[in-house]
C-alpha cells in the first residue's frame, strides 16, 4: 500500500501550517454550518460547547463498521464527546448530549491514532469530528512523526462546512458522511439544522472532489474514497428516494452506500409520535429498491451498529 498522502503534506510543511490555519480559526468559530462565532481558544461555548480542547469518549478497534473499513483487524475507531449536530433520536447520546469523556492533550490524541495502528487497525476514524477538526490536525503533527502510515477517516453526520472540508484536502482518505435527510423541516425540528440539505449536498460534492469513489485493495479493505451512510427512518422521513436519486445524479452511480436499517426510537425520540417506532422490514426492502431503482449499485445493505 502506498503511503498516505497527508505524509507527503507533512514533509512539505503543509500539514504543519493546516493546523495551525485551523486552530486559528476557533478564535472566532465557523468550523461548521452553525457558524457561532464564539472564541473557543478563550472557553468561549458554542453549539457543540466544545472548547479549547477536545473531548474522547472511547478509543478502540471496531468491527462494527462496514466491511472495507473493518477488514481482519477492525477499524480504529476514536469517538469524539459532542457533536455538531445533537439529533433528538441520537444513538450515541451519552457521548453527543451528555458529552461523556475527558478533554485531551494533541500529545495524548496523537498516542491513541499510534496505539491504534500498532495494534494492526486498517485506519484511523475520527467518529463526528465536525466540530474538532482543529485539534485532530493539530494531533496528526505529533502522530505522523511517531510513524503513523494508515488511511484516516473522517466520519461525520453530514452537517460540514465547505470552507473546513478544505484544509482536510490531502490530509483525509476517506470520507464517510451521513445523508440524514432530505426535508429542512424534519432536519430543523429533529436536528435545529433547517439547512442540512444544502450544506450535506456541498459537503458530499467537496469530499467527493477530493477523494473521489471508494477504492478497495486486492484484501478487500477501503483506502480511499467516498462512503455514504444514510439511515432509514419510519415513515419515509428521511426522504430516502431524494437522497439516493441525489447521490446517483449529482456525485456518482458508483458511490458506495450504506443503506441501514438500525434505527430505533433513542433519547427525545418518544416525543417526536413519527419515529417513536423502528422501521419494518417492508420499510427497508423499499428503501434498498429506491436506491437500485436511482442507479446506485455498490450497496452495503447489512446492518452495521455504531
């Protein structure tokens, strides 16, 4: 396999000046489509209330993820507290609205991509770094000079701003974004993003611009491109046949997508009477039809728990 291109950045001095462009930028925060404003290099809070620094819940190998990221020896997963996002129904709650883990040094987070990767992971997924974008630059530094050689994934929930997209260029090998929805209106009352179509479609069409469609080697595992998640929703709410005819026609027939049936009513779900249910096997079957009817035919359709 041949190196990852963020090394060539970092020898080049690139990497280095990214981070620090980056770190800058939390003195007046638009990391992301939220745009607060807020001085984060000050403690200042915005949306995510991340500050200075970021916060880790867990670290770990991970074999729950799609089959090209896990390969023999898992994924390397980092989840991050927090997030950009906040959905009502969100899985993950305790470490996106509890915000549960600790703050960590760019030294300490450099350690565990390390630690990760000498314990034979394929790469490195950064899990919801929208909003820590900063910091994970700024930990890359310390990693590649401690030897770090493996593809790095940035996994996100959709919502990302162009303008950041753009220092990853180079730096990041595979994108694997969330399409939570098509309809504003559902994003707003469920996410407080009534612009998350918009900002999804610029964000795939960037990432897609620099990684292009996901290349998988001879052992089956992913090293670079775009993977696309969307999770089906009861009730059509996350307006599947949008979305998988938008990724057909505007980025390519050939993206590879995870369509997923794991949804279950979690969190603030119960208030919400249209998706305080799991979705039926009928639901799904529908779903998958729409993206094979849209032209879509690289299609993981397995369940896969985050």
């Amino acid at each position: 396999m041949s190196e990852p291109s963020y090394i060539k950045l970092y020898r080049e001095g690139v990497l280095q000046k990214r981070a620090r462009e980056a770190v800058e930028r939390l003195r007046e925060c638009r990391l992301c489509p939220r745009e607060c404003g807020v001085n984060r290099l000050e403690g200042e809070q915005g949306f995510c209330q991340t500050e200075r620094r970021a916060m880790v819940s867990s670290a770990g190998p991970h074999f729950g993820e799609e089959s090209p990221l896990v390969g023999l020896h898992g994924s390397g997963t980092i989840f991050f507290s927090s997030c950009n996002l906040l959905c009502s129904f969100c899985q993950n709650y305790d470490i996106s609205h509890l915000r549960e883990g600790a703050e960590v040094e760019p030294d300490t987070l450099a350690g565990a991509m390390l630690q990760l990767a000498r314990g034979g992971c394929h790469n490195i997924n950064f899990v919801t770094p929208s909003h820590v974008v900063p910091q994970i630059l700024e930990a890359l530094v310390p990693a590649v000079e401690g030897g770090l050689d493996i593809p790095l994934v940035y996994n996100t929930g959709g919502y990302d701003s162009v303008e950041t997209l753009k220092l990853l260029d180079g730096i990041v090998d595979i994108y694997m974004p969330d399409f939570k929805f098509w309809d504003n209106d559902w994003a707003q009352r469920l996410c407080w993003a009534g612009d998350y179509r918009e900002r999804a479609m610029e964000a795939l069409r960037e990432m897609h611009r620099q990684v292009g469609n996901l290349e998988i080697d001879e052992a089956g595992v992913a090293v670079r491109g775009l993977l696309v998640r969307h999770l089906v929703m009861p009730g059509g709410v996350a307006g599947t046949e949008e979305v998988v005819r938008f990724l057909a026609t505007e980025i390519s027939r050939d993206t590879y997508v995870n369509i997923m049936d794991q949804y279950r009513p979690c969190w603030e779900a119960q208030k919400t009477p249209a998706i305080n249910r799991r979705i039926t096997g009928e639901e799904y079957e529908q779903a998958l039809e729409m993206a094979r009817q849209a032209g879509l035919h690289r299609l993981d359709d397995r369940v896969r728990t985050r």
